[in-house]
C-alpha cells in the first residue's frame, strides 16, 4: 500500500497551540493514506506525550539554528508520495479541499501546491494578512530544503495547485504583544545577512532581509535591500513571487519615511518597467494616490486611481492570470479590498480639478450593490460634498446619473431632486429612502422632511425610541435659540401621530429655554409647569404606580426624579403654600444641577410675591447656593469643566455677587482653556 502523503511537522514545547495543529491533521489522517512525521526539538516530556497520541514516528531534534535542517530530518524519513509541512503554532481551518484533491485522483496533475497562512496582526484575530506558500510537493529524490531561516522546497516544480485552504497562525500578534519581535528580527537577521554573502545574487534573501528591517521599522534600510533585491530579480528569466513583493512594497516603504516626491519618482520608474505585473501596479497606485493626496498633486492622482481601475478591472476578467500573480500580503485580492478606499481619492482628485466628468466615472466604479463594501465609507464620502460644498449641484447631479439601487445613492438622488425644485419627485424618494435608511442619516431625512413639510411616520417608525432621545438631545444643543424655535414650530405638528416623540422633544427644546436666558417670571410657573406634565406623562406610560410614587427608591432616570420633585414644589406653590415648597426645590437642584438656574429664577420670584426683604440675599437662597456649589465643588474636583461651567452659571444667577462663587468661576476658566 502506497503513502500518499507524509505530513512533516516541527515542534517544540508550544502545547496549546500543538494540541490544535494535531487535532486539525486528523482528517487529513483518518481520510487519507498519510503518515505523520514530528521533527521535536523541545523538552517538556507532556508535549512529547501529546505526539505520542498521534504518531509513533518522532525525531528528536537539537535545535542549531538552522531550519532547512530540522525540516530535512524531517523529510529524509518521509515515505510519502507527496510531502506537505507546517509549523506546531499553525492549525488548519478546514482540509476537505486537500483531502478531494487527493482522492478524486487530481493530485497526479500536479507537482507542487500551495495552501494559504492567514497571518493574525493582532490577538482578536479582527486583523490578518494572508500568504499563499509553497508547502506541498510530489516527492523525488532531489527534494530538499534550503536556506538556513524562510527555508524553501527544491525544487518546486508546475504546474501547481493553489488551495483556498488555509491555517491559522498567531505568532505575529503573539511576538508583538510580548515585546518578543525585536529579538526575533535580530536573531532572523543575523541568520540573512551571512546566508546573502555567501549568495550575494539572491534576490529571495534581499527580500527576506528587507521585510526584517521592515519589521524592526529600519525603512531606510529594508528600502536599500529592496532595491538591490528588485535590480537581481529583473535579471532572472521567470518572474517569482519575491520579485512582485519588491515591485509593490518599494514605494510603500519609501513612503513610510515621508519623503513623498521620492515615492512619485520610484513608483513611476517601476510602473514603466516591462516586469511590473499587473497585481503590482494596483498595489503601487494604492501608495502613489496615497502620496498625491498629501501633495495635492490632483492630476497625477487622477491617473493613478484610472490606472488602478483599469487593471483591476482586467485581472477580473482574466481570474487564472491573478491567481499567478500572488506574494505575500500581495494579490488581487487585498488590493481590491481597497477599491473604494482609492476611489474616494479620485472623486477628491477630479473635483478638486473641476474635472466633474471623471466625477461622473468614479462615481460609477463605486460596489454600490454590495454594502458590506461601501457602508463605512459614506462618512468619506460626506466629508467629500462638505470640503467641496460649493461644487454641491455638480456633485449631486453625478450621483443622479447612476443606476445602483443604493440606499446611500437614493439620498442623493432626493437631494437632487429636491434642489431642482421636483418636490413630487423628492417626497417619492424620501419615503423610499426611509423605509431603508443607511446608518446615520436618519437625523439629515428628519430634517429634509421638516424643510418639506413631509410626513414623518415612516421613518420614525425605523428609529428606537434611543435614536430620537439622540436626535432630540443633539439637535437642541446644535441649534441656535432663534433657529431651534422656527424648527420647532416646523416639526410639532408633524409628530402629531407619535406623541411620545413629540414630548421627548418638547422636553428638550423647554430645557434649552429655560437654561439659555432668564425667563419672565409671568412666564416661568407656566414653563415649568409644562415641563413637568411632559415628563410626567411619559413616566406615567413606562413605570408602575409604586415606582412613580418613590422615583428615587426605584431609581427612575435623572429627568422623570426631578420632574417629580418639581411637580410637588408646584402643587404647593399653586395651593398658597410656597414656603413649603422650598424643601422640594432644593430636592430638585440636587437631583439635576443642570436647572438649577430655572428653579433659582422661581424662588427669586416667589420672595417678590412674599415681599421679602431685598437688603440682601435670603436665608433660602444662601441655603439653596450652598446646595449648588456644592454639587458644582464634585464636578470640579472630578475634572468635568464642561459641566461646571453650566452649572457656574446658574449659581451665578442665584448668588450674583458671590466671591466664592467669583473664584471658583476663574477655577474653571483656568482649567477649561
């Protein structure tokens, strides 16, 4: 019976990550005429004990430095047909690719094959890079490893099979978190720099060296290694992966040391070469509309992003060319994965030239279908209209033009419609728009509607009741006073059919009233009174009689405890017993320092009803004062200045001519600027 796999794994004392390299070769060893070889270079008699559990074949290893030696050990014992290796902190995810591959008879196809390590950059595992390698070959006589570190298999022969099928691999994220990556880089280094002399036209090397200082954040070196490793690839017949590395990592490492015209000079030198492949020159316009943007240079980062969009449209067409273009981190791909990213830089670059055709273009390259694809970029996108506002009819009218059913694009195309004057048109495309409303633009369809006077019952019924506390909350602190009431007056009646969102925004539009100025005191019983009924209202909606009868033993949020508080003052104040009512207000400022300054107008009033003395400030008000700088005293000594300011001033308007209230005002100041 013949081996048809042998699987050669290197190992040392990494048990948890051991235990999950195995557990993923099973299948590979339950489906398939294979063999498991371990090359063991560790101690810890329990990892020794774990291999035992999956083969009897082990090798033990004194470690030299030296890695095509341990895999070689490995591999002069292999009895395999085809040989396949990998690391003790790898694991795969899924081998059925591999295992169909060897069964369905296609392996006798092919002479090598490469699988895909998926290189985390961080423990989460949110961010990776992967990597085809050439980790699996028929197996001949002259199979050997080379190289002492980024050791290889010789010879690798095509044709080759690329499997989608890919390992696990932490130890990038690992070394990094441990403070471990500089002795890495050193030792690995240490290991290139004399295997390069003793092969000085290795362009492989030159490029291994230059992702080391790459690593090690030495740019200016790893940018000396790339170029000499890129001038002895050109001279090679075949055009190798390493080769492709350089051609696209140049410019990026010139560009990480800021020198921006250099990056423009060398990028162009390497597009005009012969040998630049088409994965190379997506990956290089990537980096050179990078450096535009940074140098304004707005026609040459138009055609760098036209550049772009030309051959990524052309190795979509042509699947079986990208698949041979791939290097580590650089393929098709990763570079499409930036597609809107570039674009956006065009659509900057072509307004910016006033060029609103090549506007219309990019425009159309946008994935608009696909929302996974653009959703996070409608932000960029935003800032773009907004740095060129006045180009605003320019830029709509390209959006206009489009053929995407995007919720994103429908904004636009009612925006549009609506500057034409077609409010018909607008008020169709509002509702669609509604009824499917990207995130974070609810808030700017609530307003188109106000504008418009167009209803506002399909949308809200899309908003939680925690989006439009956000929106109330934001639009009454952005607003000015003047403008706030106009837009007030606008909505209230088209909230007619939602009254709990009508009250929250009523309770926020009073709040800013009675915060922002003096109220006359004719005016403020009623304000207040308001107020209290609109929070009531809706406590009285959400929580049960025990709750509303203790807000404070329940707990109940800061809003519905002072309305309570409130509503008791008013109760006595409306039945002549105002002196009473004292204890409720002073219950009220503590409980939401932020109107203190309304509550401080009412007293002021209500000692004018009593014709109370006007020599000096009360008893009442240096008591309710204490209470306010006390409660201003916890938001200094906590650093929340914003806030203390806001209550300064209400303290302020109790105790105008205060000196402590006067030096903890400079305090602030001080502190805040």
């Amino acid at each position: 019976m013949n081996i048809q796999l042998t699987i050669s794994l290197l190992a040392s004392d990494r048990r948890e990550t051991l235990g999950k390299c195995l557990a993923s070769l099973k299948p590979l060893l339950k489906e398939l005429d294979s063999e498991l070889i371990v090359v063991f270079t560790g101690k810890d008699e329990e990892t020794l004990e774990l291999v035992r559990q999956y083969t009897s074949c082990i090798i033990p290893f004194v470690w030299c430095d030296d890695f095509s030696k341990a895999r070689n050990a490995g591999l002069k014992e292999a009895m395999g047909e085809w040989f396949l290796y990998l690391d003790d902190d790898e694991w795969f995810e899924d081998t059925g690719e591999i295992i169909r591959f060897f069964q369905s008879g296609e392996y006798r196809d092919y002479q090598s094959a490469c699988y895909v390590v998926r290189n985390y950059l961080d423990l989460e595992g949110k961010r990776y890079a992967d990597t085809d390698v050439g980790r699996m070959c028929r197996l001949t006589p002259k199979t050997e490893f080379v190289f002492p570190i980024h050791e290889n298999l010789r010879p690798f022969e095509e044709p080759n099979k690329r499997f989608s099928a890919f390992v696990h691999h932490f130890g990038y994220a690992t070394k990094e978190k441990s403070g471990c990556q500089d002795t890495k880089n050193n030792r690995n280094l240490s290991l290139l720099l004399p295997m390069l002399e003793e092969n000085p036209d290795s362009a492989q090397c030159c490029m291994q060296i230059t992702q080391e200082y790459r690593s090690a954040g030495d740019y200016d070196a790893a940018i000396e290694y790339c170029k000499k490793g890129l001038a002895l690839a050109r001279k090679e017949t075949q055009i190798n992966n390493y080769e492709l590395w350089m051609q696209a990592n140049l410019p990026l490492l010139i560009l990480r040391t800021g020198q921006l015209q250099s990056v423009l000079d060398e990028g162009e030198r390497i597009l005009r070469h012969p040998r630049t492949l088409e994965v190379g020159i997506l990956h290089i316009c990537l980096t050179l509309s990078d450096a535009c943007r940074k140098l304004e240079e707005l026609q040459r980062g138009l055609k760098y992003v036209c550049l772009y969009h030309e051959k990524l449209l052309y190795l979509q067409e042509h699947p079986d060319e990208a698949k041979l273009q791939r290097a580590a981190e650089i393929n098709l791909d990763t570079a499409a994965a930036k597609a809107v990213s570039i674009y956006i830089d065009g659509l900057f670059f072509a307004a910016g030239a006033g060029d609103f055709q090549a506007v219309s273009r990019i425009l159309c390259w946008f994935p608009w279908d696909v929302k996974e694809r653009v959703t996070d970029y409608y932000p960029c996108l935003e800032e773009w209209k907004q740095v060129y506002v006045e180009k605003t009819d320019e830029i709509l009218e390209g959006y206009a033009k489009l053929t995407a059913d995007n919720a994103y694009v429908r904004i636009q195309k009612m925006l549009y419609v609506e500057a034409q004057g077609h409010l018909q048109d607008a008020e169709e495309l509002w509702f669609s728009c509604a009824e499917d409303c990207p995130p974070g633009f609810q808030w700017e369809l609530i307003e188109i509607a106000v504008c418009n006077h167009f209803p506002l019952g399909t949308l809200l019924g899309e908003l939680s009741p925690e989006t439009w506390n956000a929106y109330a909350e934001t639009v009454t602190e952005r607003k000015e006073w003047e403008e706030m009431q106009e837009f007030y007056q606008k909505i209230m009646p088209l909230l007619e059919e939602n009254p709990f969102y009508a009250r929250r925004l009523e309770q926020c539009f009073l709040e800013k009233m009675l915060t922002r100025e003096s109220v006359e005191f004719s005016q403020l019983m009623e304000v207040l009174g308001q107020y209290c009924s609109s929070v009531c209202t809706d406590a009285a909606a959400l929580y049960r009689d025990e709750a509303l009868a203790q807000p404070e033993a329940y707990a109940l949020p800061v809003r519905y405890r002072f309305a309570a508080a409130l509503g008791d003052a008013l109760g006595l104040i409306g039945d002549g017993k105002v002196l009473e009512s004292f204890s409720y207000l002073k219950d009220a400022i503590y409980i939401y320092p932020k109107m203190s300054g309304a509550v401080g107008q009412l007293l002021e009033g209500l000692e004018a009803e009593l014709k109370a003395p006007k020599q000096g400030v009360s008893e009442e008000f240096l008591m309710l004062g204490g209470q306010v700088k006390q409660v201003l005293r916890g938001l200094i000594d906590t650093g929340q200045w914003e806030q203390a300011y806001d209550v300064l001033g209400q303290l302020m308007l109790l105790l105008p001519g205060d000196l402590e209230a006067l030096r903890m005002k400079q305090e602030i100041l001080r502190r805040e600027w």
